[in-house]
C-alpha cells in the first residue's frame, strides 16, 4: 500500500520504504528523512575535521550550513530522531582521537549536544589567543589576498565569541568605532 502525503509539499521526486508493519511509504525529497543515492556516510565533508576547542565554532558552524543545505539541521537539533547517516557524517568530520566518543552516543543529537559541551567553551583563554594571534600576525611571504583573509577569519571568530554590541546608542556607536580603529592598526 502506498501512502503519499502531499502535506510535505511538492512534488516529483519521491523516495519510498517499508514500515515494520509492511506498508509502503512515499517521502518527498524536500521531507528531512528523505535521503538520495548521493546521501552516503562520506558524502557530506566540510573540509574541516574538528580537533578541539581551537576550532570547534568553525567547524560548528561548516556543519550546520552544510545540513542546513541538505535538510538535516533536524537531526542535530532534536527535532528529528533518525539519525544514522548524520552520525556517519560527523564521524567523516571530526578526527580520529573524537571518533569513539560519536560512535557509542545513541543520536546525532547527543553528538552535537556533547561536543558543544567540551569544546565550544568561551573562555579567556581562547580570547586571549585569538588577540595575541590578530596582533602578531604578520604578511611575510604572504599575498596582499592571503594575508587579508587570515586576518578577517581570526577577526570574524573574535567577532563570533564576542560580538560587538548592536544598539544604536552612542555608547555602541562609540565602541564600534574604536574596534575599527583597532583593526586598522
């Protein structure tokens, strides 16, 4: 028996299973559990294996868009329990001292919830780190480009732990543009 349920919206593509009862259920490919043939434990790499608390909020962040694009943010935020094939795709992206950590946790959410846990940790030291990193940062042998860009990633991680104040008060104002001053220095 095929189930179709056009409340999941659109259309063509669709995707089928077998329940434990036996019954046959049609997903639509903008559905969360939908996977395509392309959807396998290595097919998600974000070109950033996490090591640590050194460059947890980057590769959060890589891994969020990156299922936010496939339309699995679900799995990591509780929202949705079936889970293997992202647990397989953190495995691909964390390295290998991480790994048993992942493969013992029963969801994908737990995996999020536990490395953000131990390693998206704001603390001084980071901040501290990031700041000597920014102000002993120098072009060398590097392009104009390539300088720029690791100069504007260490700032924009900066900006991620601490982000400047947003009000449109003259205090804020004011701080905004003595941190701007400070990064043209």
């Amino acid at each position: 028996m095929a189930i179709e349920d056009d409340s999941l919206g659109g259309s063509s593509s669709r995707t089928q299973g077998e329940t434990a009862t036996g019954n046959l259920v049609m997903i639509d490919h903008n559905h969360p559990l939908y996977l395509s043939s392309s959807d396998v434990p290595g097919a998600l790499s974000v070109g950033i294996q996490l090591t640590g608390m050194e460059n947890y909020t980057l590769w959060s962040r890589a891994m969020e868009i990156a299922l936010l694009g496939r339309n699995k943010i679900g799995f990591i935020d509780g929202s949705d329990q079936c889970n293997a094939i992202v647990i397989s795709w953190l495995t691909c992206n964390v390295s290998k001292e991480l790994l048993s950590g992942i493969l013992y946790s029963p969801s994908a959410h737990q995996v999020w919830l536990d490395l953000k846990e131990r390693f998206d940790k704001i603390n001084g030291s980071r901040l501290y780190q990031l700041h000597r990193n920014i102000f002993t940062l120098t072009q060398g042998v590097l392009s104009v480009s390539a300088y720029y860009t690791k100069l504007k990633n260490l700032w924009d991680e900066y900006d991620s732990i601490l982000p400047p104040p947003s009000c449109d008060c003259n205090k804020s104002k004011e701080y905004v543009e003595q941190l701007q001053y400070q990064r043209l220095l």
